[in-house]
C-alpha cells in the first residue's frame, strides 16, 4: 500500500481526503445507481474512486442489509476483494470452503459419506472459497465508498418511480424518485444503471424481460444454529437420501451456523413457492427426515425462505443504442438458482465489468463505444451460468450413480470457482498470435497471480495484488533470460520507447499534469534472483519520480521467486525472450505480446482510447 506520496498524514491511509466538488448538485450527476445490492455496491464503490465523477446510489429499502440471502464468495470474487482492499476482512471472518464430502444412501435406511475431495484445486488462486454473510460484503463496500474522496452514501427509502430518455447531449436520462417523505425529486444523467433485482424497474423500462424456464422444483433454504451428531457439519456437504429428498449444508462463517437448502416436493403447472405455505418448522423436519439416523436439533433458525428453481436471463444489458445510456447488472438480467454458489459473484462481476468502462467514458479516456463491450461480455457469461445452473440442480435432484454428482462437482470446480470466464476478441480483447509467448496468461481470461520478489526491499508478495481497482490499464514487462535491466537490453528497449516516443501510449494517452502511471501502470518482472540486480540501473520509467515532490516510486519492479514458484515456470512465460502482458483495469489479459512488438502494443490502445490532444 502506498500513501504520503503528496505529504504526511496521520490517520488511516484508508481515508482519501475529502474532494466533493463533482457532487455540488445531487439532481444532476454522471451516473445514477438504483438498487444497493452486490452488484449496485460493486459499482458504486469502484466509481467512488474517481472525485471528478459525480454518483448517486439509491435503494427503496430503509437501509443496509443486515442479514443476505447470498454467501458463497468464488475465489475470482476474493481476487476482485484485494483489489478493492478488504480481501483480508473476508478471509479472517469468513468460513473456508477446503473439502467436499458426498452422502448416499446406505441400502439399510440411512446415508453413508461415499466421496470426499478437495473443494479447490492446488494453484488454482492464492485466495481461498469462502462462505460469509451478504450484508458484512455490503459493510465492506460502504466502508470504501464513505473514505472515498467524494463520501458517497446509499440514499435509502427512495424509489425509481419513471425513466426516460431525451436529447439532451451532456444528461440525456431523466429519472423520477420518490422519496419516503411522499416527494417526486427528479434527477438528470449521464447514464443509469439499474442493480434493482429480479423486479427490476429499470429493466421494464427498457422493455426487457427475464427469459427461461422454471424447472417446478421447489426448495427451502435456512440459516440454523443446530446441535447433531452428523459428523460432517462443518463440511460442505452434498447429501441425497432414499425417499426424503436432498440437501446441501454450507457451514457458515463464526464456527456454529450453517446453512441447508432442502429439496422440498415438486411445484404442479399452477403453482407457486407461496402456495405451498412452507414454514421453518416444515423445513426442520425436512432436513431431518434426510440425515436420519443423525439426529438434527434446531435450536434457532436465523433466516429462511422458500424458492422456485428457475433460470432465466435478458437478451441484452443495455438499452440497445449506438450510445448506450441505460444499463442492467446482477439479478435485474439473470436470475438462477442458488446452490451453485454465482448469484452474487456472477452479479458483481457484471459491475466491476461495467464500472471501469464508465470511468474510462466519463474522465474522456476512451470513446463511448467502449460501453457498448459490457453487454456483450456480460450477457454471454450469463447465458453460459444459465446452462451450468440448469445442469447441476438437475444433477442434485436425481438419485441416479453415486458418483455422477461428484464427477460433476470435480469437472466443473474451475468454473464454480469464477476463474473459467475467457471474454471472446473485441476492441479491448485480442487476439491469441502471440499466446505460446506466455500460455499460463491466456488472452481473455483473468490474470493468474503468482509470487514475485519486490527488488527495491526483498518484499515477497504475489504480483496480482499491485492491480487495484483504480481504473488504471497494467503493462507487465516480463524480461528475457539476460536481461538485468541494463541499457541495451529489451527492458531497457521498450522503456526508452514508452518514455520518449510520441506514439507511445504512456505518451498519448496520459495528461500531462498527471504521473507517468495514471492511466497505464508499467511493471517489470525479472528472471535473476533479487540480489543479483540493481534497482539504480534499472531504466527510469520503471523507478518514476511523482507527485508534488517528485518521489521515486520503488514498487515497478520484481524478480522471480524460486523459494515457492517461479512465475516464468508456472504461467508459461517464455525465458528465452521478453513478452509483455497488457491487463485491463479488471485484470482480464488484453493481450499477450513480444517484447519488440511495440506497433501492436501501440495499435492494441488505439482501438479504444483517445489521445489526451482529442478530448
């Protein structure tokens, strides 16, 4: 973490100073939020790091969330946490997902555990699967968004009432909110974003529906303090009975709480989940019908309810346009059921999709076309949830081999874990020419941390880490074999071209009052041992002097770390000459390049962003 680079401080380094400036006018703003679940919150912090942006979040409930429905978190989601800083709160609060045990039935009435494997695959992220509350990811976000420089705030028990486009060039969306004291306020923007749930107002307006099936499966999920003799509890565990039906235990986060979805009898053609009038007490028997001979004893249900397997999705996240001003994200455009653990994953990625692409928009840095790449990105990861989610509920349901739910479980761990998405070519996604250059860094996929050596003090640390959620493009410089940084060498190369060369998009692209790194952050990666090099050889750009008092930035550069894992051996990077990994600000790869391939490196800014001499 870095801070003092303009002067000392005291307090949390957490705490921006405050720059409220863009938010002088609370009816005229850049971006209206409506709706202050994980993908609302998602957005509105992200954008929250931008004082020149102006945002408004709203949400008709009477405040924060106090107890979620969702609780999973991928690793892919603890990946996103670091970047927004609090990936240590989730990980010391929350339940780690390590194994996975499977119950069948035993043949002699009861359920015997028939497999047992490993919830995560070695090396598949340096962050674990964990289980915490919806509501503490929502504490989280509002704490980022309150130090903000701006200090944005939910405004709460305020309802999206109309919305509408006009002509109007710089607020073209107008939208009516009717506040608790019985009040119209009318708000004028820049673009709205509706995050507003499966009811979604937003999306009507649009003239969107929610598209699919439902599979009549009714379930009941609860949160329990419970005393059992079932000796997996603390495991997540996947039990089918002989008669009684099914049911997923996720132990929750504090040590006693856990949580059951319990299969529940088939919903006919007319009904609804309502219908079936379904209580805790029904639920309690339910589970323990399943676990017989186990004994369950509830001893307080903390949150239930009851819910209809479906699965259905939008045809598009925006409103259609060449200039798209109105978008949709999280359960507003795909809804599904919740036992594969995505919902809110799946939803916040939608928002830290989006909310890059605003801020790239909004601060003139790219051109409006780039909006245009969040609904085709977002909607065909969707469509791909769907079938995954319709696949593995059937799967849950039948009492077919034993084995055929946990092979599913197996092949599928990647993509429950959020680390399978790959994004299709596009203007900010290229192509795969160079990949045998580095092919643990797959074009289209999110970067794949590993441990480096900070040069500057030794630091041990994993190189994914330094990419915050700051709207900010990463260059990774990653050295041939004998380079140490010295003058002829490739790094030594293409630094002197990002530094002096007017084609250059370190040159084109950042405004000349700001830092070198504003808008794209170079970084280096070594293959000598830390002790062999000299960080005062190294080229300039990658020790850059910045802020008010020129302070040298000593955190551009690393080395390979042999101790634990060579980045050059686990992702594939090829020794023998330099390649460079171009990463968008939500750490998907770009493009992989060779060192010497600066026109393509040049061309592959110039598809969407605009010179600093344009806007």
């Amino acid at each position: 973490m870095q801070y003092h680079l303009n002067g000392y401080k005291s307090g949390s380094p957490d705490i921006a100073p405050s720059e409220n400036h863009a938010h002088s006018n609370p009816n005229k703003v850049d971006v209206l939020i409506v709706g202050c679940g994980p993908a609302g919150l998602t957005l509105a912090a992200q954008l929250s790091a931008f004082p020149d942006i102006a945002v408004r979040i709203l949400d008709s409930k009477p405040g924060p969330l106090t107890v979620g429905q969702a609780d999973g978190i991928a690793c892919r989601s603890m990946e996103m946490f670091e970047a927004f800083g609090f990936a240590d709160k989730v990980r010391r609060e929350a339940y780690w997902v390590n194994e996975t045990v499977f119950w069948r039935p035993d043949g002699s009435k009861g359920i015997t555990r028939t497999g047992r494997i490993q919830d995560v695959e070695d090396g598949l992220s340096e962050q674990p699967h964990t289980i915490l509350n919806q509501a503490r990811v929502h504490d989280f976000y509002l704490e980022i968004m309150k130090n903000a420089p701006n200090r944005l705030e939910p405004n709460y028990k305020q309802t999206l009432v109309s919305l509408r486009k006009s002509d109007f060039a710089d607020h073209p969306v107008t939208a009516d909110i009717m506040r608790a004291d019985g009040k119209t306020e009318t708000i004028a923007a820049r673009y709205v974003v509706g995050c507003d749930g499966a009811r979604s107002t937003v999306r009507k307006v649009l003239g969107l529906s929610l598209r699919g099936t439902a599979a009549r499966q009714l379930w009941g999920v609860m949160d329990v303090l419970a005393v059992t003799d079932f000796p997996d509890i603390r495991l997540k565990s996947a039990i089918q009975s002989a008669s009684a039906g099914s049911l997923l235990i996720i132990p929750r986060e504090g040590g006693y709480m856990v949580r059951m979805y319990i299969e529940l009898d088939a919903l006919t053609d007319d009904e609804r989940a309502a219908d079936r009038n379904v209580s805790p007490d029904m639920l309690i028997q339910k589970a323990q019908a399943i676990l017989a001979p186990y004994y369950l004893d509830v001893k307080n249900v903390v949150w239930w309810s009851a819910y209809e397997i479906g699965q259905r999705v939008c045809e598009r996240f925006d409103d259609g346009t060449h200039d798209p001003r109105i978008f949709i994200a999280g359960d507003a455009c795909h809804t599904h059921s919740p036992k594969a653990g995505q919902g809110m994953n799946v939803s916040m990625a939608d928002a830290y999709n989006l909310g890059w692409k605003l801020a790239s928009v909004l601060r003139g840095q790219a051109a409006s076309d780039l909006l245009r790449t969040y609904s085709s990105e977002r909607q065909a990861k969707a469509q791909e949830l769907i079938e995954f989610d319709r696949e593995m509920a059937q799967i849950f349901s039948t009492t077919s081999a034993s084995d055929v739910f946990q092979q599913y479980f197996s092949k599928h761990a990647r993509y429950t874990a959020g680390v399978e998405t790959r994004y299709d070519p596009s203007m900010i996604v290229g192509c795969d020419t160079h990949q045998a250059h580095a092919i643990g860094f797959r074009v289209g996929t999110r970067f794949h941390s590993a441990p480096v050596i900070r040069l500057a003090d030794a630091k041990p640390m994993h190189l994914g880490h330094v990419m915050k959620a700051d709207g900010r493009w990463r260059l990774f410089l990653f050295a041939g074999q004998d380079d140490t940084g010295q003058a002829d060498g490739g790094i030594a190369a293409i630094a002197k071209f990002l530094a002096e060369h007017p084609a250059s998009p370190i040159n084109l692209y950042t405004p000349q009052d700001m830092d070198c790194d504003a808008v794209i952050d170079l970084r280096a990666v070594f293959q000598q041992p830390h002790k062999d090099l000299a960080f005062d050889e190294m080229p300039q750009l990658l020790r850059p002097r910045k802020g008010r008092y020129g302070m040298v930035d000593y955190e551009k550069i690393y080395c390979a770390d042999p101790k634990t894992e060579d980045i050059f051996d686990s992702r594939g990077i090829s020794r023998s000459t330099g390649t460079m990994i171009i990463v968008r600000p939500d750490q998907y790869i770009a493009q992989v390049l060779p060192m010497i391939a600066t026109a393509e490196l040049c061309a592959t800014f110039a598809a969407f962003m605009q010179p600093v001499n344009a806007t």
